[in-house]
C-alpha cells in the first residue's frame, strides 16, 4: 500500500482529500502543520507528501525545505491563487509539484498518481543499459543511485527523472517543453519554467561549478542536453 500525508491547518480541507484519496485505497495521514508533517514522515513510510504552504509553527516552505534533507518523496504543494511566489520558491527549496486551490478532485488524483508513477519506477522510459556513466557521473537505474566521483548524490525524483532521461542520450538537445512533457507525463501549458529549475538544482549537485557547467548544458534557445 502507498502512504500519503496530507499536511495542511484547515481540517475542511484535509478531510476533502481524504475522500478524494481513500478510493484509490492508499494508506492516508494526516498533519496540521509543518512540524507535525515531519514527525509524521520519521515515524511512518511515507510515500507522497500533500503539503499547505501557509501553516502555523512551520510554514509548508520550510517543511519542504528541511523534508528535503531526511528523504526524496515527491511532494505536492497545495497553494492559494495569490501564492504565485510562494510556489517558485517551493520548487526552489525541492516541491516536486503543485496543485492551486480551490481544487478539481481529477487533478489531484491525476497529479498523485503521476508522482507516484515516477517515484515507484523512477524512470520508466524506452529500455537502456542500467549503468550510464558521463564524466564522474554515474547513474544506476536498478539500484536507483547517482554518484559524482564515488560519492552519493541525493536528489529528488524529478531530477532523477530529467538526469535519466539526458543521460540516456548523451548529446541530444531537449527543450524544456519536451523535458517537462515526458518527465511529467503531461502536456506543459506554460509550466516549462518548471524544468529551468530542477536544471538548476542538478547542476548544484552534479557539477563542480554549476554557473559554469561541464556536462549539464544549456543550448540557448533550444533547451538542455548532457555534454558527452
């Protein structure tokens, strides 16, 4: 069974998703701020995190923000309309998604089984040998691990995803819709902005100095590629 918290300080709200969510048959939780949401995750397996940004005691951000250091579950932030900010910052700090308020039963449903679909399978695209290597970079597909020069890199499953796929075809340039849409699973609609920074976040993890990458390349005006 796959586990979800849902994190939020409106109890209306948490309540509506659990209905929408209990028909799936997923194990649900439930946390009414920030701090709750972590002692949650360090108590139970938790596999997708429903997060509010506007909480008390911690702030749905800084929960993000401090998540991302324990574990890599996708995490799905529920936000206002007025919340523009506040959504890029949480795709800065490490939200894999984001779902605006008042919310379509259908697309939250949709959007939970699609970070579910690449967390559990990380990866599922066209068959390719399960051990790429470019440079010191080393991803395993069947033990799902990325090292740079031995060591460990912990990232997120949505950048394993776009690493996955640019490393899968080394020198092919892909735009940022055709990354968005095969990484996300879903037609873009103006969130390829999206993609700029989860690059940004794999080149501070993979690349020496990231302002001035070797293999996580930008082709201006045509989109990202993996320098062979």
């Amino acid at each position: 069974m796959q586990n979800i918290l849902i994190c939020d300080d409106e109890r209306d709200i948490v309540s509506a998703l659990k209905i929408y969510l209990s028909s799936e048959g997923y194990g649900l939780y439930e946390a009414y701020t920030g701090r709750q949401a972590l002692e949650a995750v360090r108590k139970h397996t938790i596999h997708l995190i429903l997060m509010d940004i506007m909480m008390p005691e911690m702030d749905g951000i800084s929960a993000t923000a401090k998540l991302r250091e324990e574990c890599n579950v996708p995490i799905i932030l529920l936000t206002a309309k007025s919340e523009d900010t506040d959504k890029v910052l949480g795709l800065n700090v490490g939200a894999d998604d984001y779902i605006t308020k008042p919310f379509n039963p259908v697309e939250v449903l949709a959007r939970v089984r699609s970070q579910l679909r690449r967390y559990t399978t990380l990866g599922g695209m066209e068959q390719q040998p399960s051990r790429l290597v470019i440079g010191p970079i080393v991803l395993d597909d069947e033990a799902k691990t990325v090292t740079v020069d031995g060591e460990g890199v912990n990232l997120t499953p949505i950048e394993y995803n776009i690493l996955l796929l640019l490393m899968k075809h080394p020198g092919r340039v892909y735009s940022s819709t055709q990354i968005y849409e095969q990484v996300w699973n879903e037609a873009a609609y103006g969130s390829e902005g999206a993609v700029a920074v989860h690059i940004r976040h794999l080149r501070e993890k993979l690349e020496i100095n990231p302002s001035d990458p070797r293999y996580l390349k930008v082709v201006w005006g045509l989109g990202y590629k993996m320098e062979p």
